[in-house]
C-alpha cells in the first residue's frame, strides 16, 4: 500500500476491494505501511531503537499498529505504552502552563462567544457561482433538458440489456428495453463489496421483472470487470472508456469533448469524427476527485448532495487552489479558522475540482481547445455546483446528463445491445440464490518472486485470481508456439549466472558486492575482475520486500527512487550473510555501447549512491565491514587500470595483476 501519501494509499487500497483481496490482508497492509512510511521517512536514515514510546490517538487506539512497530523494529528495544498515550501532547501543554499566568475561564467563554469578525482579503475570493437567483433559475432550465427516458419494467414484455459499471468506489447499474429506456438502474457505494452489491441488485431485477421479460445480453466494465464477470457469467468485459463515450454519443451524436470525474479517477476524451484519438487520465494522484468532496462532506455531518447545494448559495467561495487533496484539506482548515462558512467552502471545493481537472489533468490554457460540444459525466457531475463551477472556469456550457453518474453502465447496456447473440450467460434467479465464494491465501511457487495470492472460489466450481504478476500465478498456461522468448529474464541471467570461487580456496578472501542498480549492467565485470584476483565473490540475494525492509530504517530520503532505496536492504544482507569486505564503487561514466550515442554518463543518484550507503548504514561500522566505493570511469580502459591500481595497491595487489584481471573483465563485459 502506498504510504507516502493517503490519496494514493486510498486508491490502492479500493482497487485491492474490488479484485476481491481479503480485508485482512489489506488492514494489515494498511497498518505496515504507515509503520514503513515512519521508520524510512520521518526517521530519515537516524535509526530508531532504545527506549521507545508509542503515543497519540492511532497507537493508542489501534493496538495492531503498535505491533507492527514492535515486530518490525525488533525485540531488543525497551516499548512504553502508556494508558493515556491518547493525550499526552494536552498533558505536556497542561503541565507546561503551570509557568504561564493564568487566564479566567470566564475570559475563554466571553472569546468564544463573541462573533469573529471576517475580512476577506480580494485574492483569496472567487466569483460567485451565480450572481443572483435569476441566474440561478436560467442554469437550472438549461440544464433540464438532458433527461433520459424510463420505463416501467414490471410490466414490460420483451428482450432487455444489461450494464454494469464496477467503479473504483460506486458500483452501477443500468437495464435498458429495445428502444434504449430505462428499465431499471441502481448507483450506490459499494462499501468495499462490489460482487455482493451487483448480486443484491440483479436479485432485486429479477424480482421485479415480467415473466415474459429476459436479460439477452449483459456486459461489464471498470475496476471490479475482471472478478464480476467471472462471477456471475457476464457475456461482454469492455474497457471503461469506450463505455463512457458510448453513452456520450447517445446524448449527443456530435460530442468531440467527454470530461469524466468519477470517484477515484479523471478521464479527457477527445473525439475527432467520431473516433477517440486521445484519452488523457490523471496520472499518479487521484487528488481533486469526487471520493475528496464524498470525504470532506462526510467530515462535516453531511451527504454529497446537500454539501454541493450549500455551494449554490455561497457569496464569497474562498480560493483553496488546484494543488494536492492534503494541501486543499490544510486550506479548507485555515479557511475555517478565518470563520469563512460552509457554503463558501463548499463552493471553493467546486471550483478546485474543476480547476484539477482542467489545469493539472487536461492541461489547456483556452478553453476553446476543449471542443464544441461537450459532455460531462461520472458521479461528481450530479452535483449542480461542480457543474456551475465548470460552466464558470470554460465559458461553456455542456450537456450534463441526468444520468451523469450512470454513464458507464448505460453505455455498457448499449454496447451489450449491439453485439447481442439473442442469448445471455448470465447468471439467472435460481444461479444467485445458490451463488456463494470463498477466499483462500496462497503463495505461488512458479518462480522466486512467490507472489502472495488471493483465490476466489466459486460455488459453481470457478476460480478468480488476485495477487499475480504474470499469467502463470492465475493458473493459465502459455503454449510453446506462443510463448515469445522473454529478453529480460535472458539478460538477468547471462549477467548474474557466475560461479564463483569456493571461498576457501580464495587466496584473497571474499568480496560482497550487492545486486542492485548499475550492477545490472556491470556485474560480468566486477565477477571477473574480483575472481581472476583470487577473490570469492558474494552476490546478494535477488531484490524482494523483506530485503527491502532490511534496510528501511536508513533511508535518508522519501524522494530516492525505489531502485535506490533497496540497495540498503542488500548491503544489510550482504553484512547479515557474513561479509567483511563489500565493494560498490561511484561510477561516473559507463562504457560506451555505441559510437553515435550522445553520453554515457549514470544518473547522480547511481553515481552517488554508494557514498549515501557509506555514510548511513551504521551495521557497516558496527560490524567492522570494509565499504569500498571508489569514484571510478568504466569509459576508458587505460584510465580504468591506473586507477584500479590506485585503490587496490595498499590491498598487495601488483600493477600487472590489476592490468590482467582489468583486461579479461574488460572483454568479458564485451
């Protein structure tokens, strides 16, 4: 689970619900990520150990969490959990205004109770969504001709067609009859069930169903298509976007432009005669979304929908930027401070939304790049506010479906109904109320990754697998015609599969070099160089999380690649497995491949990161380990001899041997 930042844990942890991981295995995630988070980042590389307090409200009252600190930072500390470790930063202010005069609680009551008085400063204030209740009114009018038509589904007779979108947060469903009316629909949070909450509603579809109606085609798509098709024998599986503009297309035939906000995503579709030719999504970060107004609203005793109606009426909506969903929370706290009210917050929220999306997802400047005919869809544009807002950052005015949180699905209905044989698979009555699943937690064994699996068993005899990296963990086996050679699994092999030395044999000892970032490249080299030397070479074990957590606590810096970070967790094994010489040296610039290429040079974080190992792993000093990591160039061979022979000559090493073992480790890399 991402640590670094709660939007990103929020969106790992709702796309694991809906492949179907069990909660427990994600709770535990949840809880050892922050323990991670804490030790490699707020620690920045001091180590923690001694006598350790666990304070504040989550280890107070999330005993587990204060485990996970224990198991992971070892039993060799002294722990202290105090009964009120929930308040012990109120305790130490109390304890700390014994030396401060004292203030009447009558003077705190008569400051409470006096009204603050607001002046708002002109930059932080934006534009009212309307003006006045006319302009109100006009929106509103305008807005209510994007209607979809329903019908009744009791006492229809005839052929209808099923779509589901399984959303990263909401799960929804649309039932349409032959001339695409609305039979029946369903939106509703999933509440970390998507499967049991599609199970309840086809129940209820069937239910109320004529006896001479019949499902004839079904499809799904989103987050959850994969586990629910499975399930309940969905005919079609369709990506989420041609959904979306399917049922975009059915608003408006022309449509060129389709904003989408859904609960944990963004999606910019452009259309250029009637074909998407570009799709842009919000990349890394989920901030901005829907699943943010959902949580702030919630913080606030409200549902979604009255908080954006609050908004309709704010007067001075306060500017709470277009940045990170943390930064926006830290604002709207500030703004709340400075006595700014509800609507005016909520009214601010609006416009950071569509501020997100246009400035930081779309990326356009004018909005006349966004197209003429525009389609706003996903949940989050069932608010009127997000709407206004958007209306009032372009200057244009969209077509808003009333349906706007029903897109997917409807669009998946019409897909279904298009490519419909006349017969569906889908699950039927007496299928659900047999319908029961299981989870199992496995390990595969089918390669040295041994990827943590979550087996889904169905009571109709299938299984859905979650937790694998490749085809082979879900149990599907390629055949040898269409197995393509694997180049990557080719390269690690020719560059790590070297025997070495016995090391009792070695007349110069053992050397311990770590598996990670240019020995990628370089390790043939090294192997060679060290061996024809008289050295055993120790190569740590290949890179896995436990390797990774070997060395969290002296990570100094959250912002070093992952690459980088686990070199610590190697260079902890390579100390843990016995080696008291460990050679990584500082390489500057690599060999030159080829004669036309530009530069050879390594990144800075490759080039330096043997100095930040050196510099912080405190097991090396305690356990008296030789760390050799020499500034050197692999670029010319003649260089790369003197300065070998630099480094190596207080170790009894003879220039000719230096030059030898540069010369057969030199052709070797060739």
């Amino acid at each position: 689970i991402a640590s670094r930042c709660g939007v990103f844990a929020k969106t790992d942890v709702q796309a694991l619900i809906n492949q179907g991981t069990s909660k427990e295995d994600i709770s535990v995630s949840v809880l050892q990520s922050v323990v991670n988070q804490t030790i490699s980042n707020l620690a920045c590389g001091r180590p923690i150990k001694g006598n350790i307090a666990l304070l504040g409200g989550p280890l107070h009252f999330l005993p587990q969490l204060g485990n996970r600190f224990i198991e992971t930072l070892g039993d060799e500390n002294t722990y202290i959990k105090p009964e009120n470790g929930q308040i012990f930063v109120a305790l130490g202010a109390a304890i700390a205004s014994k030396e401060e005069e004292g203030v009447p609680f009558k003077t705190i009551l008569k400051n409470i109770e006096n009204p603050i008085k607001v002046e708002f400063n002109e930059e932080d204030i934006l534009e009212p969504l309307f003006k006045d209740d006319k302009e109100r009114e006009e929106f509103f009018e305008i807005h209510k001709k994007d209607k979809v038509h329903y019908g009744d589904l009791k006492n229809y007779e005839g052929n209808l067609y099923l779509g589901i979108d399984a959303g990263s947060t909401t799960s929804k469903v649309v039932l349409i009859d032959e001339d695409n009316n609305i039979m029946y629909s369903h939106y509703a949070n999933n509440k970390g069930k998507p499967l049991e909450l599609v199970i309840d509603v086809l129940k209820d579809i069937y239910k109320n169903m004529n006896e001479n109606a019949k499902i004839v085609s079904s499809g799904i798509a989103g987050y959850g298509e994969d586990f629910i098709k499975s399930a309940l024998n969905i005919d079609i599986g369709e990506v989420e976007t041609i959904a979306h503009y399917r049922a975009a297309k059915y608003f408006d035939k022309d449509v060129d432009f389709i904003l989408d906000i859904g609960g944990q995503d963004m999606k910019a579709i452009h259309v250029t005669d009637g074909v998407i030719d570009s799709i842009q999504l919000n990349e890394a970060c989920s901030s901005g979304c829907g699943s943010f107004i959902e949580t702030f609203a919630k913080s606030l005793n409200m549902d979604v929908e009255e908080f954006q109606n609050r908004a309709l009426y704010s007067t001075h909506p306060v500017d709470l930027g277009s940045r990170c969903t943390v930064f926006m929370n830290s604002k709207v706290k500030q703004a709340q401070k400075e006595g700014s009210s509800v609507e005016d917050i909520a009214a601010g929220l609006c416009y950071s939304v569509i501020k997100n999306a246009i400035q930081k997802v779309i990326k356009v400047r004018d909005p006349k790049q966004l197209g003429k005919n525009i389609v706003v869809q996903g949940g989050t544009f069932y608010g009127d506010a997000i709407l206004r807002a958007f209306e009032k950052v372009t200057e244009r005015i969209p077509t808003r479906p009333s349906i706007a949180g029903l897109m997917g699905a409807m669009g998946m209905a019409l897909i279904a109904k298009e490519k419909s044989t006349g017969k569906s698979t889908i699950a039927d009555r007496d299928f659900l109320d047999e319908f029961s699943y299981k989870q199992l937690q496995t390990n595969c064994n089918k390669c040295s990754n041994h990827c943590g699996l979550t087996v889904n068993i169905f009571s109709n005899g299938k299984r859905f697998i979650t937790g694998n990296r490749c085809e082979r963990g879900a149990g599907i086996e390629l055949s040898k015609e269409d197995t393509l050679p694997n180049l990557y699994e080719y390269k690690y092999k020719r560059v790590f599969d070297y025997e070495p030395i016995d090391e009792n044999k070695a007349k110069r000892g053992v050397v311990g070099i770590p598996r990670v970032l240019n020995q990628y490249e370089n390790y043939p080299f090294w192997f060679t160089f060290f061996t024809d030397l008289g050295y055993s070479v120790k190569l740590s074990s290949e890179s896995t999380r436990k390797i990774y957590e070997k060395g969290i606590s002296s990570i100094t810096s959250e912002t070093a690649c992952y690459p980088a970070k686990i070199t610590h967790g190697h260079i902890e094994s390579l100390i843990e497995d016995g080696a008291k010489f460990i050679f990584y040296p500082s390489v500057f610039y690599e060999k030159q491949e080829y004669e036309k290429a530009d530069n050879n040079i390594n990144c800075p974080v490759v080039i330096g990161y043997p100095e930040v190992l050196r510099n912080n792993v405190d097991n090396l000093k305690e356990n008296n380990v030789k760390f050799m990591n020499p500034f050197l160039s692999l670029q010319d061979k003649k260089r790369l001899k003197k300065r070998l022979y630099d480094v190596f000559k207080d170790e009894g090493i003879s220039k000719k041997e230096i030059n030898e073992a540069v010369g057969k480790a030199w052709e070797e890399l060739n």
